[in-house]
C-alpha cells in the first residue's frame, strides 16, 4: 500500500502485496488485534496526531520523504481495512519483526546546518529481540552495538571528515564544491515499549532498539569554504537539536583521547622493530597512578635520558596535533584582515598554499589597497589564457601589480631595445620637455614647440609663433603653455597645432611656470608672477614682492610658492594677491623648489636645500651634503631626491631631515646632474656627461645606464628627461657640434600580455 506525501512516495508492504490510498496528511498506527489501544509513541515523534518521526513534519514545514517502506517478517500478519476509517490497522503476532525505515528526509524551512544530520540518511530498525516474560513485566531491553572493528572504522570516518573540514581545498584546479560523506558517525540507542500485541499478551511488552544512522554534509559558503561548526543558523519550531541526539562528549584528557578525535588514530607510527618490553604494561599502570606534577617531573627525567632520534620521534608523533590552520578557520572577513598584513610577494606566496587561500589571495578589494599604496590607480583587465578553470575570476588590481611588478623587472634587467630617435631641431638647445600619454613636447631656443607620437617617433606638428626662444612649458592633455623669451605666454591645442591665447603682461622672459588644473602661475625676470585663467586666456592676479628674476615657483590651487635671484622664497595667496611668509635663509640664488601643500623644499646655489613649513614659515631642517648647485628635484610623500652640480643624486626624509643614499660610487656620473625623476623604487637621473643612469630607490645601488652616448665626455650632453610609467624619453645634444639635437624614446612596456 502506498500514499503519496508531499510529492514524494510511502509503502506499506505484507510479503509483497498492498494496496495504495491517498493521503496527504498521513497517519499511521500499529493497534493489537481486537484492541482499541495504539502504539505508544516512541521518543523522537513530535507531539500531535502524526504518529511520524519529528524529522518530517506534515504541518507547519514543508518536507521531504524519499520513501516510507513498513515490512513485516512474518507471513501471518493480517490486514483489516474498515471502511469509512481513516486511519490503517496492522495486526502483529508474537516473535514477528516489524521494520520501519524513513529515508531522505530534508528541512527545508532552515538552512542546513554543518555538523548535524540534515539532510542525509535515517534509518530506524525495530527488532523485538526480548524473550517474553510471564509476570507482565518486559526483560531489560538489550542494545547491542556494532562490532568493534566497526566501530574503529567509525572512528575514524568521523575524526577524517573533522580534519577535512579544518583543511584547505587542496586542489587548485578543481573550484567546484567538495562534499564529503561519513557513515556511522553517530548513534543513539532508544529502548522504549513500542504496543501492546493483543489481549492475551497485554502484560508483555517489547524492547525496541533504534540504531539511528546519519550521513551529513559539509555546508559551504559560495566562497567554497567549510564554514566553522559555530556558525549560527536559524531554528524552526521543528528544528531537531543535535544535542537531542548525540550524547555529550567530553573534551579528550590524554593525548590518545586528542589523537582519536583528531582522526590520527589510524596515522600513528608504531615502532616494529621487536616485541614490546617486558613490564611495559606495568609501567603504564605505575604512570597512570601519579598525580599530574608527578608525571610532569618523570616525563622530564624521560626526555633528559632519551637520545636525539627517540626526541625526534616524539616530536613527529606530538607536533601534528597541535598544527592549525588557523586562516581557513577563520570567518573570511577576519582571514583577509590578516593578510593585509602580509606584502604583495608574501601574498603571491600563500595563493599557492591551496585551493582555498588562493581565493582569499585573490580578493579584488585586498589587491586594490595594495595597488594604492603601490601608487597604482587603475586596475588592468587582461584577456588570460583559457586553460584557467572556467569561474574562476582574476582580480583585475592584482593583474594591475603584476603587470606594474613585470614592467618595474623590465626597467632593471630587460633588454634595452633600440631607441626611437627623434630629430627635428636641428642644432638648436632643447630647453624644456614634456610627456603626457602618448604625446611629446619639446621646447627649443629656436623659438618653436613640436608635438612628436611617442608610438610611431613621428613629429606630429610644430607649433610656431614665439619670437623668442621657449624656456618653459606646461602640458595637460591636449593644453600645452609655453613662455618665451618674447615675454608672453602662449596656449596651444596640441591636437591641432592652434594657437589658442596669447596671454601679454610680463615685461621680461617668462622663465617659469607651473599649471594646476585651468589656471598655471607664471614666473618672470621682471621679479613678478601672474595667474593666468587657461581658457579664457584672462590674467586674474599680479603677485609682487620679489626684488630679482623669479626662477621658480610652485601653485597647488591654494598657495602659490616661489623663488627667486633674490635668495627669498615666498609663499603667497592668490585670491588676495598678498604675501603670507618670506622665507629666508638661503645666502644665494634659489633655483630649485617643491610644494607638497605642506611642507617646501628649495635648492639653492649655497649648496643647501632647505624644509619649511608653509603655514608657520619656519624652517624645519636644513639639508646638508651637497657641494653645488642643487639644479633639481622632486618630492613625493616624505621622500625627497635632490641633483646636483656636483655628479651626485641624494635621496632624503623631509620628515626626519636625514640623508638616506647617496647615489654615487664607480658608476656616479662623471659631470653634473642636469635632470631626474623617480618612481615608487626607481631613480632616473641625466648628467652633462651624456649618460641616465638607473637608481634603485630603496637601497641607493646602482642598477645600470640606459642611455650612454658616445659623445660622452666630449661634448654629448642630455639636456632633460622625462619618464612614464612604460617610456623614458631623453632630450639630447651636444653645445660643440659633437652629438645632433634629438629625441631618443625608450620603451620598456610588456609585448606579451594576453
């Protein structure tokens, strides 16, 4: 006979006839012949009509049951179906077996819970095994457990499954969740008086083992991981507590107790080299019987006898059990925590652990903090090869400091291709040098701008319409400014080689400017400096006070700092066009300066570089070291790199006021240093001796020369350097006629990405 239950299927066999009936809600019992009284409900069935095992709730949770099989062993059961009844009676003989088995059954109403048994296989047996007494009373029920072998098998499983679930995945390539099965991990024993069999045996009663057999499933995260056995989940009404099931372990008190529940039982090493001493096992019993600090004060005396390979052996056996990995145990918002502790190599490292910290090793948001503090602000999508299992996602940060960190290996070691050579100013001097994208600017005393392609070493346009030779120039996107000798300044549409402004007020060569966003500060010969509106080509402010040529000046939208033939350095308010500090201290000419909004540094002729503080005024730290004149330098966080005229490249903290390195030794460069730049650990500097040298920045060493003209020393001279984060481009020439003015472009940017 069979119902159907929740879109599922239940039987009920008699030696393999029956009948079927439709039952939604179903009910059941088991009622002896001629008797009204039912079977007393056993320990694990909910409250109510059901009859059915609090596992499978026909009422207020949906549930499901793969099959619902009822079997009597006995040929001589009778079935009485009376019409009109709800319910179905099954009449049992003295010394039959009836069997229940429950299979499948899944709360859906909850989420599945790690280590309990949802979800798997419950198998409930009934064997009336008890000799019927005369005096009505039942003989104590007998629960016979499973062989000792088995057990051990258990034991094992259980202690397996415990240490997979602490392990990582440890397959690479393989990113599809892992489930792991244990048979036989628990067992509750239930002795309990299933029904009265009929009139005439109404005072004898049965014993009834049940044998519950459950199979459980890890629970993983859609990050594929083992989720702590801690984790909470929500609890129905319905919900079958663990607790209710399994009796309470207690935590192991000896090693062995800690080596079973870890699973290692089967792992230990057992020496085989010959029988076990004689009164091995007396001395066992003696060693049990001490007190704690007893046996603490013999296993001392015991390691202090042992020689090195039986220490060895201990450690072997103990070590295990004590090894954790605590990461994958870890929620994995605390697990990535920890390593934003660890550098981008170390990183790199413990993705190849496992399955599992490769994927928090690949956390796009870890890799974004990482590139930011690297100085890297775009992430890179790459097409990857395919042989990269399928779902498995790249981050795209990490991509950005992989190819950042193959690039960075490109300008240390990698082969220096042959430049691009750009020509086009004849013998003129190239006095300024700018780089933006793809685009190059070049300035030269012979009065004219031209736009090269830095991908095709092409001259693009030249921009003409100084009368004077170009000294200064600023570059922003397609914007390029120019100051001239001719004491104007002129706007250009780099696209097009349009003349957008010609910006008139100085009374003198524009020797110096500096562009922030649509405003740039131009300094003069004439000892004044002017803000300029770009698109409007309009002058907003005139700032006075300095009494000799302005050299340089620095503008970050708020302040406006600058430097003159006069040894003042001065730091102004636009909008106010008044001068809040002058700083003095320098004892000669200022050539040099940097604003970080902060702090200012300024070089000057008196061989010193001095720190201030711009809202005090104060000087912070005079840097000493250098014997001419510092001609450049550039500032980035507290870390500040200086050239000067005499051959060497310092490195300084602003903070601090210490020097760091001293870029010099047998490969310095041999004449003075006319330009530099520097990245997150790399030093490019150019010399009047025709060669860039390459610096690292972290240790002071030199690395190599990637550009040696052979002019060098005679009379080869690289006049400026500029440097992206793929590309160093040299502006080169000669002031006797030995090396032609020209452009040579460097590029060390990968050709293999996929």
């Amino acid at each position: 006979m069979s119902w159907p239950i929740r879109g599922q299927h239940a039987t009920v066999s008699n030696n393999g006839s029956g009948s079927e009936k439709d039952a939604s809600s179903f009910l059941f019992h088991l009622k002896t012949k001629g008797s009204g009284s039912e079977m007393k409900q056993d320990p694990l069935t909910r409250e109510g009509d059901t009859g059915m095992p609090c596992c499978s709730s026909t009422t207020t949770h949906t549930s499901s049951l793969s099959s619902i099989s009822i079997s009597s062993s006995s040929s001589s059961v009778e079935e009485r179906s009376k019409e009109g009844s709800e319910e179905e009676e099954f009449i049992g003989r003295e010394g039959e077996v009836v069997s229940v088995s429950i299979v499948t059954v899944a709360e859906e109403s909850c989420p599945l819970e790690p280590f309990v048994p949802v979800g798997g296989h419950v198998e409930v047996t009934a064997n009336e095994s008890a000799a019927w007494g005369g005096d009505g009373q039942s003989k104590a029920s007998q629960s016979t457990q499973t062989e000792e072998p088995r057990e051990k098998e258990e034991e094992r499983d259980v202690g397996k499954e415990e240490s997979d679930c602490s392990g990582l995945l440890d397959d690479e390539e393989d990113g599809e969740e892992v489930e792991e099965e244990e048979a036989g991990g628990n067992q509750v024993f239930v002795s309990e008086t299933t029904a009265l069999m009929s009139d005439t045996l109404s005072h004898r009663t049965s014993s009834a083992l049940f044998n519950i057999k459950m199979k459980r499933k890890l629970d993983h995260g859609p990050d594929i991981r083992p989720f702590h056995s801690g984790k909470k989940h929500c609890k129905g009404p319905d919900y079958l507590s663990p607790s209710s099931l399994v009796p309470f372990q207690t935590t192991p008190t000896t090693f062995g107790d800690l080596r079973a529940a870890n699973g290692h039982s089967a792992q230990r090493r057992r020496i085989t080299s010959g029988p076990p001493p004689s009164g091995l096992q007396d001395w066992l019993h003696v060693f049990q019987a001490w007190s704690g600090p007893e046996r603490l004060l013999a296993l001392d005396e015991l390691i202090d006898t042992c020689e090195s390979n039986q220490v060895k052996h201990m450690m072997q056996v103990i070590e295990p059990q004590f090894q954790r990995d605590f990461i994958s145990l870890l929620p994995k918002e605390l697990a990535l925590y920890v390593l934003t502790f660890l550098e981008p190599r170390d990183l790199m490292r413990a993705a190849q652990a496992c399955s599992y910290w490769r994927i928090l090793a690949e956390d796009n948001l870890l890799w974004r903090e990482k590139c930011r503090e690297d100085g890297i602000e775009e992430p890179l999508v790459v097409k990857r090869r395919q042989t990269l299992r399928p779902g498995f996602l790249l981050s795209p940060w990490k991509s950005a400091y992989v190819r950042q960190h193959r690039i960075e290996t490109n300008w240390r070691t990698g082969d220096i291709t042959t430049p691009k050579v750009l020509k086009g100013h004849d013998d003129h001097v190239i006095t300024c040098l700018q780089f933006c994208g793809d685009l190059i600017v070049s300035g030269s005393d012979d009065n004219t701008l031209k736009v090269w392609s830095a991908l095709t070493g092409k001259c693009l346009r030249t921009l003409v319409g100084h009368t004077g030779g170009v000294w200064s120039s600023q570059m922003d996107g397609n914007i390029v400014i120019s100051g001239s000798t001719d004491r104007t300044l002129k706007v250009w549409d780099a696209e097009s080689g349009e003349c957008v402004h010609t910006l008139y007020g100085h009374t003198s060569t524009v020797r110096c400017m500096h562009l922030h966003n649509k405003q740039v500060v131009s300094g003069s010969r004439d000892a004044t400096l002017r803000l300029w509106d770009v698109e409007s080509g309009e002058c907003l402010h005139v700032l006075t006070g300095h009494v000799a040529a302005v050299r340089c000046v620095q503008y970050d939208g708020r302040r406006v700092v600058s430097g003159g033939y006069d040894f003042m350095v001065k730091v102004w308010d636009p909008q106010t066009e008044t001068c809040l500090h002058t700083l003095q201290g320098h004892t000669n000419r200022v050539y040099s300066l940097q604003f970080d909004g902060a702090y200012v540094v300024s070089g000057s002729l008196d061989t010193s570089i001095r720190v201030w503080d711009v809202e005090t005024g104060g000087c912070v730290h005079t840097l000493t070291g250098h014997q001419s004149l510092t001609s450049g330098m550039e500032l980035k966080n507290n870390i500040l790199v200086s050239g000067n005229a005499d051959s060497t490249v310092r490195v300084w903290d602003i903070r601090s006021g210490q020097c760091l390195h001293t870029l010099q030794g047998p490969h310095k460069h041999q004449s003075a240093v006319t330009c530099l730049q520097f990245s997150r650990s790399l030093v490019m500097s150019s010399s009047d001796d025709g060669t860039v040298k390459l610096w690292s920045l972290v240790t002071g060493e030199w690395l190599r020369d990637l550009v040696a003209l052979q002019s060098g020393g005679s009379g080869g001279v690289v006049w400026r350097i500029r440097v992206s984060n793929t590309r160093l481009v040299a502006a080169v020439g000669s002031r006797n006629g030995t090396e032609e003015t020209k452009l040579m472009v460097l590029d060390f940017d990968l050709t293999d990405i996929e």
